[in-house]
C-alpha cells in the first residue's frame, strides 16, 4: 500500500521538483522528487495533487513543460470521466476542457466519488470561478438531479451562483429544492432579484429561517406508527412528551430477578427512532409505588407516588439526577420557567437549571379543606398550567381556584356542583387560552365506589381579566358529541384533558380505550387466534394533539406504540423537492394542513402550499376523485360543453 503524503511532504518534494538546471532539466535529485509526486497523484493523494496544482497555478502557460503534463496524463486514471475529475484536481483546466467541453464526464465522476472527492472538486472549481463548470457538474443535465444533492452541496452551489451573480440559476435551484433547502437559497437572492413571476413563493421562502425549517421537520416522525418495547413483566409505566414534541419520556419499572426491580428512564427520539438511556437504579423489593413522567426539553422529572406522600427525582440535563424529600404533593405540570407543583399551603416550582426547588406560599390554599389545605388525590384534584401566561388552575372537591405563579388568586369559584360530580370524580382540566379553562368530570367514579362511572360532565368557563367568572358552555356525556376533534385541533391542550377527548365510554373512565373511529386497530388479541382483545388506552398525547402514546394495560408486555395519523406524512411532504411535485400535491398539501395542530408545521405546510400553488396553480389536474373548485376554475358537464 502507498505511503499516503502529509502536506508538508508534498509540499517539500514540489519544491525539489521544481528546481530545473540551466538548460530546463531535472538533476537526479529533482526526477526522484517528481516521479514521487506524479506517482501519488495517480494514487489520489490529496496533498500531491494540491502541490502540482500550486505548481502549476502560478507559472504562465509557456513555462509549464509539456513533458510534465505527459507525466501527469499518463499516470491518470483510464476511464474518461476519471480523467475529467483527475485533471481538474491536479489543475489542468485546460486539458480537461479539450477532453470534456460539456462537462458532460465531470459530472457523471463528481456523482460516483467520495463526499471528501466532492468536496474537493468543488474547492478547485470555485477558486477557477467556472461558474458553468460547477453547475454542469453538481447539477447536470436534469434539474431533478438536485433532489440527491446533499445540504453541503447545495450550499456550496448556491453560493457559488451568488457569488458570480447567477440570479436565474439560483431563483430556478431555489424553486426546485425541498422547502427548507429552499429558504436558503432564496435568502441568497438580493430583494431586487426577487421581483420575477415567481415573486410570491420567492418572497416567502426569503422570509422564514432555514434552521427552523430543517428542525421543524427533523422532528417529525417517518412512521404513523412507533412500537416501543418495554420488555416483559414491567409495571407503573407512564411517558411525557418534550414541549417541542421532538422527544418522548417513558419511565417503568423493569423486573431484574427476584424480589429485584428496576427503576427506569428513558428517552425516545421522534424524528429518528432513537432511543437512549438516561437513568436506572435497582430497587429491592417490589414496590407498589407508581409513576408519573414530565418531559421538560433539557430535563425530565419522574413523580414516584408513596401512597400519601410523594417523592420528585429530576433528571438533569448533564444527567446528575436529584432526589427532593418524600411530602404530600400533587401532579406536576410546566410552568414558565420550568415546572410547577401543589403541597397543601404552597406552590413548589423546579426551575430550569436551578437545582434548588422554590416557594411561593398562597395563604388560601392552607385555608382549604377546614385549614387542611387540598387532599392532592386525583380523585378529586387537578392542576392544569398555561405556561406562556404564568398561569396556574386547581381544582378541588367542587371548587375551582385560579392564580398566578406569584400566587395572586384571580378567580374562585365555589360549589360549581353538589351531588355527584361534587366527590371524587377524578377531574381534569385545561387551559383553552389565558380567560378560557375547560373542565371534565366523571359521575360516580369507579374508583372510589367500586361502582362504574354513570356519567361524564365538561364544561367551559370563561375568566375576565375584569369581571365575574361564568360557564358559558356545559355537556353531559362524551366530549365528542358536543365537540368534535376538529374544534379542539389546534391547541395546546393539557395531557390529562386531551386523553379525555379520545375515549368516549363514560362506563370505563380514564383507563377506557380510545374510541374506535380515532384507532381502528385499539384492540389487540390476548392469545394469537383468540378473539379476547386487549383495549389500547392513550397515556400521553402530544402538545396540540397529533401525537398519542397508547398501552394495553393489562398485557404483562405493557408494550408502548405512538401514533401519529398526519404528520409522517407531511414530513414525506415538507422533505419532497418542488421539483418532484405534481398538482395534486396542492391539494393533498392543504387537505393534510387542515387536519393538523402544530403551528410549527402548519406555517411550513403553508409556505409549501404557497410554492407549490405558485408552480401549479394555472395546471389542470386529471383524475377521478372530486376536486373543490378554485375562483378561477372552469366547470365542465358531462356533456363537457361547460
């Protein structure tokens, strides 16, 4: 194998190579040198072929010698387009151009070699400012080709038709690239090149960011559904999506051996499949404690409920885990600084980053319940935030209370209802924005009466800044009957309430299946063959609700599988060149957007649709499917007279 050169190495024997006696020969010394530099250069040694390029750079053409160029020709590769790409990187423009005057051969090596030859060829091709070359090889022939360029690529490319004021090829590359690659190019257009007749989608490409696009869509999954395998015989599993949806948090216990368990988190990368450890501990005994997951983007916090009292374990960025002292406390939802939780006289906030847990007392919580404060059951307590505003409701044995994170109470409302949703009736609430707060409630609750629930409440409450509080909406029975998902989608609802909106059956409460319409396949067969099914219930749904997380809670493999209907398939959408669009993809590309949550994705969504309608807008599409007509559209009969 040949001694791959360093650069010094090279540069030394170009040096020696170069010395020439007085009637132009090499002296011994010099022919060694360049026989070892022509014989790397045929080998690829990249700093070989730097140093006779550099060589040759700087001399006028009648001082490089004919001779050498023979050397260099006859050390080449065979094959054409191996020449085209090897006098290139040795500098031999020249000769390049006689063999491959259309670049028809440089582009067809720049496609078969090596990300580190690519790289290379595009440097040379650059300092030669061949803009046709660059483009001829990058692109070739077919603007379809941009679809298999990677993002260094098409970077180096789009700099190169700015730098040498290609506006035409840049606008034409930016119009036919996926739409975050797209953003890029176009904000590489100076404002006066953007006036073309594509100014609309140019100006709106121009107008987003690249980064926020490409992590956008990085997130979002490639599958409408993820399985994700907990093992055999684990318990008290729960999972918490991260604010941004890119990241799921499962926690469980995991059996080791006997009387062993196995005190587990873990993290599931969204957009990749990914998962990864982030913290584990073997516990002796079996324990009865369950818990509850909060997935905060850098850290996540587990709630591990000991009966009355409960105990938080925050997992830290750097993965230092902390461990706060056993007290009675509620769930824990975000704030806006972190996350929030309730003790019976104060609100206990864990900061992002601080280790130290803070507290902000609210005398009227110690003043509930004869001075007892809030029982923190779930039976009959809720905690719901809206983190942007810094807000905090809580509900409490009929009562409803909301305040600020100072702990400046805003509203209270008591006795909302005697009789049976009065109790423990497992509640759930939500913000719907700063002055607007849905409740759900179950009659009767299975839980504390052995009974099954007899029925369901919602209500809806709005909450002036100034001004009585007062219900302006309330339903008995299914949400769905009142609501459909439709007038939900959209915003950013809390966990517990948003499970609520899929499971329609009163009689089986909070751990009921989701409704049928929603997932068709929710029940799995106990035993192959049997017709014993398994109902799939929701234990996380993902900020603005196109993402759920379900469970077959009384399968020992307690299996966890996320679904997600729409967004792998804008994801297929957002990461498609424009160039590879068709009119039908207009239409699908809006019908997808209205079934989506995500303000994120929706924006994008919109950008694509607006380059896409710029594209096809005047196209007629053939098919047999019905298509909604456009102001500008012509009806045609059957008897296709209009």
């Amino acid at each position: 194998m040949t001694k791959t050169l360093t650069t010094d190495d090279a540069v030394r024997l170009a040096r020696r190579a170069a010395r020439r006696r007085a009637d132009g020969s090499r002296g011994p010394r010099a022919r060694r040198a360049w026989r070892r530099l022509v014989r790397a250069c045929a080998d690829g040694d990249a700093a070989a072929q730097d140093a006779v390029r550099d060589m040759t750079s700087g001399l006028p053409k009648t001082d490089v010698h004919e001779t050498d160029v023979l050397d260099l020709l006859a050390a080449g590769p065979d094959e054409p387009a191996g020449q085209a790409a090897y006098l290139t990187l040795i500098g031999q423009s020249a000769q390049r151009r006689a063999l491959d005057p259309d670049g028809a051969l440089l582009a067809l090596a720049y496609r078969a070699a090596t990300h580190e030859v690519r790289e290379r060829l595009r440097t040379v091709m650059a300092a030669e400012g061949d803009g046709d070359a660059v483009r001829i090889a990058v692109i070739g022939d077919s603007r379809d080709r941009v679809a298999e360029l990677s993002p260094a690529e098409l970077d180096y490319l789009g700099h190169r038709f700015a730098e040498h004021r290609r506006w035409d090829e840049l606008r034409r590359l930016a119009l036919d690239l996926p739409v975050a690659e797209a953003v890029a190019m176009a904000r590489l257009l100076p404002e006066r090149e953007l006036t073309t007749d594509s100014a609309a989608a140019l100006a709106a490409l121009a107008g987003r960011s690249p980064g926020d696009l490409r992590a956008t869509v990085g997130r979002l999954p490639r599958d409408t559904l993820i399985e994700y395998a907990t093992g055999d015989d684990c318990s008290d599993i729960d999972a918490s999506f991260s604010p941004d949806s890119s990241e799921l948090a499962v926690t469980y216990m995991a059996d080791r051996r006997m009387n062993v368990e196995e005190e587990r988190v873990e993290t599931l990368r969204i957009g990749t499949g990914e998962s990864s450890r982030r913290f584990g501990k073997n516990v002796l005994g079996i324990s009865d404690d369950h818990f509850t997951v909060l997935h905060l983007g850098e850290e996540i916090l587990v709630r591990r409920d000991k009966g009355k009292r409960g105990q938080i374990y925050r997992v830290m960025a750097d993965g230092q885990v902390i461990r706060y002292p056993p007290s009675r406390i509620s769930c824990v939802r975000r704030s806006s600084r972190g996350a929030v939780l309730a003790q019976p006289d104060v609100l206990v906030f864990a900061d992002r980053g601080v280790k130290r847990l803070r507290f902000q007392r609210v005398p009227r919580l110690q003043e509930k319940n004869a001075g007892r404060g809030p029982g923190l059951n779930h039976l009959h307590f809720a905690l719901t935030t809206l983190p942007a505003a810094g807000l905090i409701a809580l509900y409490d044995h009929g009562e409803l209370l909301l305040l600020t994170e100072e702990g400046e109470v805003l509203h209270e409302i008591d006795l909302i209802d005697a009789g049976e949703y009065a109790g423990r009736c497992d509640p759930a609430l939500s913000f719907l924005s700063a002055d607007s707060l849905v409740l759900h409630r179950y009659a009767n609750s299975f839980l504390a009466s052995g009974a099954e629930p007899s029925g369901q409440r919602t209500e809806i409450w709005e909450l002036p800044v100034k001004g009585a509080p007062r219900r302006t909406a309330q339903h008995e029975g299914a949400i769905r009957e009142r609501w459909p998902l439709e007038e939900w989608r959209g915003r950013c609802l809390d966990d517990a309430f948003a499970a609520r909106i899929l499971i329609s059956d009163a009689a089986a409460g909070r751990f009921g299946g989701i409704d049928e319409d929603i997932l068709p396949w929710r029940y799995a067969p106990s035993v192959p063959g049997s017709r014993l099914g398994l109902l799939r219930g929701p234990i996380a749904v993902a900020p603005w609700g196109d993402m759920f997380v379900t469970m077959n809670r009384m399968s020992p493999e307690r299996d966890l599988r996320l679904h997600s209907p729409r967004l792998p398939y804008a994801r297929a959408a957002l990461e498609r060149p424009l160039v590879r669009g068709t009119p039908r993809d207009l239409r699908d590309v809006r019908e997808l957007r209205a079934g989506i949550g995500d303000p994120a994705v929706r924006d994008a969504l919109d950008l694509l649709a607006t380059c896409l309608s710029e594209r096809f807008g005047g196209d007629i599409e053939l098919g047999t499917d019905p298509v909604a007509a456009g102001p500008h559209d012509i009806a045609l009969g059957e008897d296709r007279t209009g």
